[in-house]
C-alpha cells in the first residue's frame, strides 16, 4: 500500500477534535497556517511596528526576504510537498520529520526579527536547512515514483534556498544594489515554480469544476516557459540585463497567451477560478514591467523595481497564494469546492490590498493612507483565511455522511 492511500484510510475517519497526527499527516496542514499567520503578522510589523525589526536584515531588506522567501516561497513549498504525494504516491514528509521541518522555519523568522547577529546565523542555517531538506524529500520521491516529468521540481525548491542564501549574504554586506539583484533572482525562481504550478493545476481545476469545459494544458508553452526563465537567470547572474529583459518579455507574453486559450469568460462565475486566471494574469503583466525595468527604459515611477516586484508578489503570488490555499485545502480536506462568506471576502479583501498598494507605488498626499489601506486589506483578507481554516486543517479529513436509503431501512426493520 502506498503512504498516499495510508493516509486516505489513516485520517479519513470523521472526527471533530483536533488530532496531531491528522494535521502532521500532509505538508499543507501546518505550513499553510504558518505561512498565512507569517504574512498577517509580518505585514503587521512592517508597516504599523518597524520598530521591532532587528539587525543585521533590517528594514526593507527584511520586509523583502519574508515576504518573498519566508512566506511566498513557504507557501509554494507545502503545496509542492502536497502534490508530490499524489503524483508519486508517496508522501515526502509527514509526522516527526515534518513537525522539525516546520520548527526550523519557525526558528529562521524569529531569528531573523529578534536574535540580532548569532540568531541571524541560525536563522539562515535553518532557513538553508528547511529548503534543502524539503529538495531531498521531493527528490526521494520523484525517484520512488518515478514521475520523471517533476525531476526538475526538486532542483528549483533547491535554487530557490541558494538564492535566499546569497540574498542574505549581500545583506550582511550592506550591498544595497547586491542586495536587489540578488532579490530579483529569488523572485524569477519563485515565478518559474508558480508558472511551473499555475500551468498545470489553473486548467485542471477549471475543467473539473466547470461541467463540459475542455481546455489545453500548454505543455509545449510551458516547456518555453521555463527554458527562458531558466535564461533569463543565468542572463541576470552574468551581468547581461538587457538580454534579460528579452527573455523574461518573451515569458511574459507567453504567460498572457496562455491565460487567453483557457476560455476566461467561461469561468467569470466560479471565483475560485477566476482569483486564479487573475493571479496568472498579474504574473504574466508584472513579467512584462520586470523586462522594462531590467532593459533600463522605464521612466519615472516605472524606473522603480516595486512597481515589477509588487506587481508580481502581489498581483501574481498573493491572488494565486490565497485562491491556492482554499481550493487545495478543501480539496484535500474532502470538503465540498464552494465558498463561503468569509472565503470570498478574504478573495475581495486581497484584491483591494493589490490596487492600494500599487496606488500608493506613486508619490501623492494620499499613498500614505493608501499604503496603511492595502496592509489592512491584506490582514483582514489573511485573518479570514485563518480564521475559517485553521479549525478544519488541524482535524482529520471530513467524511460527508453517506444519506440513508429509506427503502433499505424500511426492509431491515422487517426482517
């Protein structure tokens, strides 16, 4: 029997108190509440107490590491070792393991906010600790499982701990153009696991919910995809911003066509969907601004890297983020694909928290109240999330009860 069918039949049974062993069964239960409550509380800190934040990764530089590597990439991790599972039929990490996992990303931000120069130390050796064995556990799996089209997969959870690696590096060097650049990779990483995810699952789930919908997977794009992202790296490493413009431009478009031939009209009445093909769309827009900053013709506001990094972090990362984390969570809580209230509002709130903080990118009497607008958006929507799932992520998988067939029981009270 695989780990994945022993965790069908060892968490399936109905339950309603929280169970350890239900909540370290899947990689997604406890790194999608600490992924979540990071990006509520990091948030909090950065824009209403910087006071707290510590040295040496300090101020901005912080605020951009834990967003990025701390909960983007975070968040990408526990799906990755999630989805693993079904692909491979074999879970990559789970009880004790998983729980030490998940205490090294605990240890790597409280390091990185209080612990002043030794804890920065641990913090990073825990961070590189936390990335890497996520790799070998994916890796282990693969190979187990022999899903030789997610050998890459690995690899790229892989560069994306070197990259963290060499972004703190620079911070302790007080490089501030290091710093960005180095930034700027972890990013690119970062958008070729989403493009990587968002490719397969955005038409998969698109076509299971939505009754006669066939659409195209876009291999072959997404194949380029990731061949030109994987340049557009190498490209930025060696020095070449210009011919990096070019291939993360190509990316761009292509991300844009490829949203175009999945029918979005036909899912404008699913919100669970269209929060998705709106974070592909922000991804593949904030490509494009990233080729025009890197080419160096952006003027004015648009010279500036925020505009592309929140335009990608935001507009593409946290849309995908948060549509990801309740579709993925109902799903493999064996809950019914439907929103409620309070998930449709954290999808609103989110979106808001986007449009004030790219309002706020421009200089205006205004972009304080509208900076201080887009965090409140973004906790309120990351506290609603919270708030609705916690209590079904730390509880064994729901089982709907099987409906009663009146017959049967009127000939079983007979005999």
């Amino acid at each position: 029997m695989s780990d994945l069918q022993q965790i069908k039949k060892g968490i399936a049974a109905p339950g309603s108190r929280p169970d350890m062993a239900a909540f370290l069964a899947l990689g997604f239960r406890p790194l999608y509440i600490a992924g979540a409550a990071w990006a509520l509380i990091s948030i909090a800190i950065w824009i209403f107490a910087p006071q707290f934040i510590g040295h040496p990764l300090s101020a901005v530089a912080w605020h951009a590491h834990e967003m990025l590597w701390g909960f983007i990439a975070t968040i990408a991790v526990a799906f990755l070792l999630t989805a693993s599972a079904t692909w491979t039929g074999f879970n990559p990490l789970k009880g004790t393991p998983l729980a030490l996992v998940t205490v090294l990303w605990v240890v790597a931000r409280l390091g990185y906010l209080f612990g002043g120069t030794t804890g920065f130390w641990i913090a990073a050796l825990s961070e590189s600790a936390f990335f890497a064995i996520s790799a070998v556990c994916l890796m282990r799996v693969m190979l187990k499982g022999k899903s030789r089209r997610n050998y890459g997969v690995p690899w790229l959870i892989l560069g994306l701990g070197v990259a963290n690696a060499l972004y703190l590096k620079a911070a302790l060097e007080g490089d501030y153009l290091l710093l960005m650049q180095r930034f700027d990779l972890g990013l690119i990483f970062m958008a070729i696991i989403a493009l990587l995810i968002g490719r397969r699952v955005i038409p998969f789930f698109a076509m299971r919910m939505v009754p006669g919908l066939e659409l195209p997977m876009q291999v072959r794009s997404g194949q380029a995809q990731l061949v030109l992202s994987a340049i557009a790296v190498a490209l930025g490493v060696a020095g070449l911003p210009v011919y990096m413009a070019m291939a993360l431009g190509v990316v761009g478009v292509i991300s844009l066509w490829q949203v175009t031939s999945w029918k979005p009209v036909a899912v404008l009445h699913k919100p669970m969907l269209w929060i998705l093909y709106l974070g592909y769309v922000g991804m593949g827009i904030g490509l494009l601004f990233a080729a025009l900053h890197s080419s160096g013709l952006g003027v004015g506001v648009l010279a500036r890297s925020a505009v592309h990094v929140h335009i990608i972090g935001m507009g593409g990362f946290a849309l995908l983020i948060i549509g990801m984390l309740t579709r993925t969570a109902l799903g493999h809580l064996g809950r019914p694909l439907a929103l409620d209230g309070s998930m449709l509002a954290s999808y609103y709130l989110m979106i808001a928290s986007v449009v004030f903080r790219l309002a706020a990118l421009w200089p205006s009497v205004a972009s304080g109240g509208m900076l201080h607008a887009a965090a409140a958006c973004w906790i309120l929507a990351m506290a609603l999330y919270l708030w609705r799932f916690v209590p079904m992520l730390i509880r064994p998988r729901y089982i709907a009860p099987v409906a009663k067939d009146p017959v049967a029981t009127t000939v079983l009270k007979k005999q």
